[in-house]
C-alpha cells in the first residue's frame, strides 16, 4: 500500500508578496514563486505565463520558479519536483514509486461571483468550507514515478537525467536540488483545492492534517511537511476525492 507526504509550494506573501487565490467554487490559481537563482536558459516572466493579475507590480517581469511543474499547467510537458532543502529533501528521498507526493498552497479567498475558468457558463454557489481570508489547502498530487537524490542524478547516465531535464532545478546553474521526484501521468493538478484549514479560520488544521498526518497542527503548520503512513493515505485519498462538504462541516 501506497505512503504520501504533502509539502507547501507556491506562492505567498513573502515570495513575491502575495498568495494565489482561491475562488467561491473552490477553483484556484496554481502561482509559483520567483526563481532566485541563475540558470542556464532564462526562465519565463510571471507576465509571459499570464499570471500578472495574481502578483505586484513589481514582480510582473520576474522570472519564475516553476516547480512543482505540471504537465498542461503553464506550458509545462511533465511532472517533476526538486528541492535544495533537507527538511524536504529527507522525507522526499524516502518515497517510493507508486506513493505519493502532495503539494498544498496557502490561497487567498477571492469573494464575489468569479471563478478561475473565466469561460465556465455558470458560477457555481460559494463552497461553505472555505477558510475566511486565507487557508492552506491541497492543490495537486504526484503519483510517484522515480526519485533520485541529488547525487545520484549527477551519477546518471543520459537517459536518467533527460527525465528530468524540464525540472527547475536542472535547468539552474549550478544544478542545486537535493532530491528530484518525477511523477507518473497520472499525476494532476487539482481542479479544485482541498482543504487543510477549518472554515472557521486559514490558522487552525483541519482533520486531514491533525487525524491522518504525523503533525499536531499546532503553531505554523502550514510550513510543515506533513507524513502519511498506509491507513492514513487510504483514507487521505477518499477525502480528496470527496465534496469537502460531505466531511467538514
């Protein structure tokens, strides 16, 4: 049976000042951070990826750092994750083809009748488990294809490496990722985001952190990676696949 671990990605008031937004419907706005680094070829702008509206002014020209990446996101072809950092990299280097990496975000609630797909016929009613103001919630999966640390891709003949020739973190230089994860394509970005905070407020974790996942959901958990063992990921996958409605009231 399949093990998960979810970590937080994107956007957020501090890189590059503002978080993704979350609409009435539950649909969102997958925005990636900044890319810091230098890197081989220059990186698309949050105005060539058409994401101005979602950032500051003055982050509108910046190059972006785009991972996770998800095939038919962004101009992206695959699924791929790095990450430089060992409180990620430890717990990622342990995953094994067919578990699974899940990616949360906190958003920013967008009130009003709006939604992401602009050419949808009709605005749905507003989800009444969204967090007010911000939350963190579940925005898309990797179904676990490969992983390799970062020494072990540096070891790899050609064809390994091409897997992941799309990856941020192979595209800068130097290459800096800790660990590598590419995803099967079965892998998605989520329609709609899943919730991890209460609907009473984006602070306080909701039972899919503090029941399914290794963390007390105390203090900023929203920062945290969260570790799921066989049980809880079997029953992590039939909340995501659920109305949120069904099961948080």
């Amino acid at each position: 049976m399949p093990r998960a671990v979810a970590i937080n990605v994107a956007a957020n008031t501090n890189l590059p000042g503002a978080r993704g937004p979350v609409y009435p419907d539950g649909s969102f706005v997958y925005v990636p951070i900044p890319e810091r680094e230098s890197t081989v070829e220059p990186a698309p702008t949050y105005d060539d990826l058409g994401l101005t509206e979602h950032v500051p002014t003055d982050a509108h020209d910046l190059p972006v750092h785009l991972d996770p990446e998800f095939a038919g996101a962004l101009d992206r072809e695959s699924y791929t994750y790095g990450d430089p950092h060992g409180v990620k990299a430890g717990p990622l280097s342990r995953l094994d083809p067919g578990d699974f990496l899940l990616f949360y975000a906190t958003l920013s609630r967008v009130d009003g009748a709006k939604q992401a797909d602009e050419t949808a016929r009709e605005v749905e009613p507003a989800r009444d488990w969204l967090a007010p103001e911000w939350g963190a919630y579940l925005v898309g999966e990797f179904e676990v294809a490969d992983v390799l640390t970062g020494e072990e891709y540096r070891e790899a003949g050609a064809a390994t490496r091409e897997r992941f020739a799309s990856n941020a973190h192979a595209r800068r230089d130097p290459f800096d990722a800790a660990v590598l994860v590419r995803g099967t394509d079965r892998s998605r970005l989520f329609d709609r985001a899943v919730p991890l905070s209460t609907p009473t407020a984006g602070a306080d974790a909701n039972r899919l952190v503090t029941d399914l996942s290794n963390d007390s959901g105390k203090g900023p958990w929203w920062r945290r990676v969260f570790r799921y063992d066989e049980d809880a990921t079997e029953e992590l996958r039939e909340y995501v696949a659920a109305d949120p409605a069904e099961w948080l009231g």
